[in-house]
C-alpha cells in the first residue's frame, strides 16, 4: 500500500467515520478517489489533512468531513442522477461519481473546469461530466435530480434550484454572507409544491457567485424588478417618431414577429402600426402577414395593392371575431399601407396577407371563382370536389366529428387532388394569371389543411394546433419564396404564437410549437420575436365563444408574474430588448404571463389566462404598455355596393 492509501484509509477513520459518518458506499467511495490527485503537486502532501486547501483561481477544495457530511445530508444512491454547482477541484463531483449514476458537476472559473475534467478522464470516471459557467440556476434542461449540492454560499436557494428537484430529492446548500459564518441547509421536496427544511450547522464557504447568487464584488443583487427598470428603455407615445425609431435595431432581420398579449387591445395594434410602417418605409420590408382568415385578408391585399376588387366578394371579416380585424386601428393602418403602396412599382409595394385557416367557404369559393376565369372545366371539377366540405362549411368542426366516428376521412382525396392539380398546371395558369393563382393555391393549399385540422380538433388540442400553426408557419414560408430571397416580412400575432413555444407551458406541458418556434429554427438571428404586455385597462373580447363583444376591464396583473415585475418598474412604456444578458438574466426564473385572446373570463383569470414562461427565451424583445384600452370596433353594418368603402363594406 502506498503512503497515500495509507493516509486516505487513516483519513476515512479518523476524519469522517469517527464524526459520525455511517454510509459504507460514502466511505468506500472516500477510501478509492485519490484527494492528492485534486490538489497541486506541491500540496499533495497535506491532501489528507483535516482542513480545506487553496487551489486555482483562489478558490479552496472543501475539508474531507465537509464533503462527506454533504453527500451524506443529500442522500445521493446509486441510480441517482445528481447535480453539483461549484466543481472546484472536482473531489466532491469524483466521490459522488463513486456511488450515484450519473454526476453533472458547474465551475463558473474557466481554468478549475478545465482541471477537473481532465482529471476525471485521467482517473476514468466517466459518469462525472464537468460544465463550465454559472450554476447558480442549476441546469432546467438536464432536471429533474434526486441531489443538488451547491458548495458555494448563496444570500438564499434559489426557486430555480428547488424546481430542478425531483420530488423526494434534496438539496444541500450553504446560506449567507460571503465571508461570514453561514449556515448550512438542507431541503428535501416532499410534493410536487412542498419541501422540508433542515440546517445542518455553522460552515464557510466561498460565495455562490451568479444570477441567481451574490455580484462579482459579492453584494447582493437589486430584486428583479429594479434590474428590469434600469435595463429598460423608456418609450416615448406611441405617435412620437422616436417610438418606431427603438425598433430600427430590428431591422436587419429577415422577419419580425410582433405579437400581443390580448386580441383586443389598442395600443398593441397602434404600436404595431408603427413599428411595420418604420420596417417598411425604412428596411425594406414589404410582406405584412397577420393571424387572420387568407380569403379575408386578400381582400384587403388587393385593396391596398390597387388591384381590382374580386366581383362578388363578401366584405372581409364578417365572422366571430369581427373586432380583431375590423377595428378603427387596423382600418388606418391599411389606409395608409394603400397610400404607401400609390405610385409604387408592383415589386417594391407592400402587401397584407392572412395566415390562419378559418375561412374555410370563402377559400373554397376563391379557388372556384379563379378557376371559373382561368379553366372552366376545371371550375366545375372544383366545385364537385369541395362539394364534399360545402354541407359542413357553416360548422366544419361537425365534419370533424363525423370523420372522428366514422373512422373515414370522406373529404380528405377530394381537397387533396385538387391542390395537386392546381400545382400541376401551374405553368400555363401563370400565363393566364399569376398574381391570382398564388392566392388561388394558397386557398387550395388551405382548404386541404383545414380539412385535416377539424378532424384533428377531435384527436387533442395540441394536434390541432400543431397543425394550425405549421399551416401559418408554412404559409408566410410560401410568402418570402414567391418574392424572392431578400423578401422580408412582418407578423402580427399573438403572444401565444410568436413567442417561443419551447421556452413555455405550452412546449414544455403541452407539445405544442408555434410560429415563433418554427421560424427560429428556420432562420436563426434572422428573425426576432417581440413580445408584448399590459398591465391592466380595458380589453374588447367576448365571454364565450360567438358571443358579443365587450369591453371589460383587465385585471391588475398577479403578484411574481412578469407583467407584475413590468409595472414595478414604474414605467408607463418601454423597451427591454433580452438580447442583452443585462436585461435577460434576472428574468431568466420562469415566471407566470399573462395570454389574453377574443375570450376573457376574469373571474377564472389565474386559471384560463396564466401560463408559465421564460421570457428572455420566449422572445427577443418585450415591449410594456402598463395601461392600456380597448380597440374600437368598426360599426357592423355592411354598405355593399360602395366600393369607396372597400374593403371593409362600411
Ligand atoms: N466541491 C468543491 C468545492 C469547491 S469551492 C471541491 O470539492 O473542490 C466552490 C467553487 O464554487 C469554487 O470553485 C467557485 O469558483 C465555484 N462557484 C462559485 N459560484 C459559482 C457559480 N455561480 N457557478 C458555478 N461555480 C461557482
């Protein structure tokens, strides 16, 4: 036996079993890992002494008994999977190495990292994995752990921490003032929303310092939402020039997602407004793409691109809900786009087109009514086959259910091989009307994905909004092709779709993407999602679904969710632009948002309309309107006939 096994086995008897400790795998494991090889050569001589030492980066490596009594308080087994914020010299992470399955140990010093891990692949320890960076957070994409052992001090444990904690698992975490005397705590989590808590005694470590831990110089951090008011940009009144000019930044992007955190209120469509007429008079934008029906807003595409109106056709927005698109906002946004668009050549002027597929008659309709001008014969084809659809096209969700229990989607082949068809005889339908059949397949294209979305509405909600969302990811995909590789375009769309599904409830609970998601993973730095809150106010949204408009009151947002955080920033309107670590990292804890759409039940508010987020994931950019109001509606009546009034029908 060489001196060093002789005095690692002394070491385990008098240092660690003679206090108390009773594990035989934990003083097996103590007895096996060689400390001398975690210090440097010149100290390895006093590697089993009964204190800590220095090393690297003026760090210590913890004592021996220290060490012990946390592996011990924490539990860790074999089979667990365990995490160690503040690797140091890796001692800790090896021993815990010797008797879990599986360790993922944090360093935030480059240089100890690097040292540790290469003495993990030199002893062979191959179920230990070192990381370098903060730990202070722990690691939400390798949770849930059955230990959590932090061997640095914090000023508390940290939320995040206790929710990477499987439920049973513990956590040992040393608490106070860096360079004072701290107390060291144990936390077992009984319940998905319990935990017990235990100090273990007096102890000093070096400061835990991170996000969720102590500054650089060891102070404690300002709460979250004093960093959120000094990270903030205030915003001048939406109408100010200086307003649209915050959002120059974006500009280099190839699509921009504006989004909304209600489907109702005025200063998201305002903002919007302003931020898309600055994208498209001064970045080259020219494709607007808004959650709403195609047939609809091809309506209003040809009206502001000063192509003739469609003969027949219904005025747009007629259906529940009428107030998202017929409102005094978007009425003048479109005034001007078609003013913007006068005297323009075809090819430099900006259009309005819809993503979503919920007018399923009027898409059925546009591809006969193309096709009566370009290929009779293949009108009536047209009408025989959506013939299938027509008796459901008041309630397609009724042709769901009966493709549902009759285990036969009877409509499917029809609306399929009349997209195939279209697409085949693409070429010499150009020739005849190019503009028109780009809608007209967009329509087909359409028509085929809404067949297949009311059929999965009976499968889950989250296939049916896979499909929807794919469909309008797919959709605004066809839109940047057919204007060529330098087209750039804009989204309006709910909070809900253009911020980063993953990052949210509905990713991480409910498998369901969205638009942002996808277009992230499509186009990288190239596309930026900007989310959008309120406050309180009031909000235009109906109680049930087909019901009337109301205008209701938004209630004061819950206290710890991220709107509460952005009214006490005091700040009537900003910019937080997360792209800035400064601004994304106190936020970076997953906090409850607030999703308002065309229903708003406050009564059920905490139930129906919060879901948890990470924010500075979700999105690149939050903008804040703390009081806000609702939009004011077009009046209902329809005018046909006057076609000054296009397209709306007022
Ligand atoms: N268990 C280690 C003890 C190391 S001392 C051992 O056996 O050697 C604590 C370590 O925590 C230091 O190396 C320090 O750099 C590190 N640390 C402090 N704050 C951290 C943070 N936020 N994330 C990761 N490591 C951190």
């Amino acid at each position: 036996m060489d001196d060093f096994a002789t005095s690692r086995n002394q070491m385990v008897e008098r240092q660690i079993a003679a206090r108390g400790i009773r594990s035989p795998r934990l003083l097996a494991a103590m007895r096996e890992v060689p400390r001398e090889a975690f210090v440097s050569a010149a100290l390895a001589g006093q590697a089993y002494e009964d204190s800590p030492l220095p090393i690297e980066a003026d760090q210590t490596i913890s004592q021996p008994y220290i060490v012990a009594l946390m592996i011990e308080a924490a539990g860790v087994a074999p089979g667990d999977k365990v995490l160690e914020i503040g690797a140091g010299s890796g001692y800790a992470a090896a021993v815990m190495g010797r008797i879990a399955e599986e360790v993922i140990a944090i360093e935030r010093h480059a240089e100890l990292a690097a040292l540790a891990e290469t003495r993990m692949r030199r002893l062979g320890y191959d179920n230990v994995r070192i990381l370098h960076g903060d730990g202070s957070a722990g690691l939400p994409e390798q949770a849930p752990f059955h230990a959590i052992l932090a061997a640095a001090s914090g000023s508390h444990v940290p939320e995040a921490l206790k929710a990477q904690l499987a439920i049973g698992g513990t956590l040992v975490m040393p608490i106070g003032e860096p360079g004072a005397v701290q107390s060291l705590v144990k936390l077992t989590r009984t319940a998905e929303d319990s935990y017990d808590s235990e100090d273990l005694g007096p102890v000093r470590f070096v400061p835990l310092i991170g996000e969720q831990g102590w500054t650089e110089r060891g102070e404690r951090r300002s709460p979250p939402a004093a960093r959120m008011r000094a990270a903030a940009e205030p915003l001048p009144r939406i109408d100010d020039p200086a307003f649209a000019k915050a959002f120059d930044r974006f500009g280099d992007a190839r699509v921009v997602l504006l989004g909304e955190a209600s489907h109702g209120t005025s200063e998201f469509y305002r903002a919007r407004a302003a931020i898309t007429r600055r994208l498209i008079e001064g970045h080259g934008f020219t494709i607007v793409a808004v959650e709403a029906d195609w047939p609809d807003a091809a309506n209003v595409d040809r009206f502001v691109r000063h192509r003739p109106r469609r003969d027949g056709e219904e005025a747009a927005f007629r259906r529940f809900p009428t107030w998202m698109w017929r409102n005094a906002e978007v009425e003048a946004f479109v005034s001007w786009l078609r003013s913007h668009n006068e005297r323009r050549e075809p090819e430099a002027m900006a259009g309005f087109y819809g993503l979503d597929l919920y007018n399923l008659p009027g898409s059925m309709r546009a591809v006969i009514d193309y096709l009566e001008d370009v290929d009779p014969e293949a009108a009536a084809l047209a009408r025989e086959r959506y013939a299938c659809l027509m008796p459901w096209s008041r309630d397609p969700a009724l042709y769901g259910r009966l493709a549902v229990t009759e285990g036969y989607a009877r409509c499917r082949a029809p609306v399929v091989a009349m997209l195939r068809e279209l697409q085949a005889k693409r070429l010499s339908y150009i020739a005849e009307n190019g503009e028109e059949w780009l809608d007209a397949a967009a329509n087909a294209r359409l028509v085929q994905n809404a067949e297949a979305y009311y059929r999965a509405m009976y499968e889950g909600a989250a296939e049916s909004w896979n499909l929807r969302d794919t469909h309008m990811f797919e959709t605004l995909c066809q839109l940047l092709d057919a204007k060529g590789e330098n087209a750039k375009a804009v989204v309006w769309a709910h909070n809900s779709h253009i911020g980063n599904a993953a990052f949210t409830e509905m990713g991480q609970v409910r498998d369901e993407l969205n638009i942002g998601q996808l277009v992230k993973e499509r186009f990288g730095e190239r596309a930026r999602l900007i989310g959008f809150g309120t406050h309180a106010g009031t909000v235009a949204a109906a109680t049930d679904w087909d019901g009337p408009m109301e205008v209701k009151q938004v209630r004061p947002s819950l206290e710890g969710s991220y709107e509460r955080l952005s009214h006490e920033t005091g700040l009537p309107r900003f910019l937080l632009d997360l792209r800035d670590s400064e601004a994304g990292a106190p936020l970076l804890e997953p906090r409850l948002e607030r999703f308002i759409g065309v229903i708003y039940r406050p009564e059920t508010e905490r139930w129906s309309h919060y879901a948890q987020a990470i924010l500075p994931r979700q999105f690149d950019a939050w903008v804040w309107f703390d009081e806000t109001e609702a939009v004011r509606p077009l009046p209902g009546a329809e005018a046909p006939g006057e076609d000054d009034m296009w397209p709306f029908g007022l």
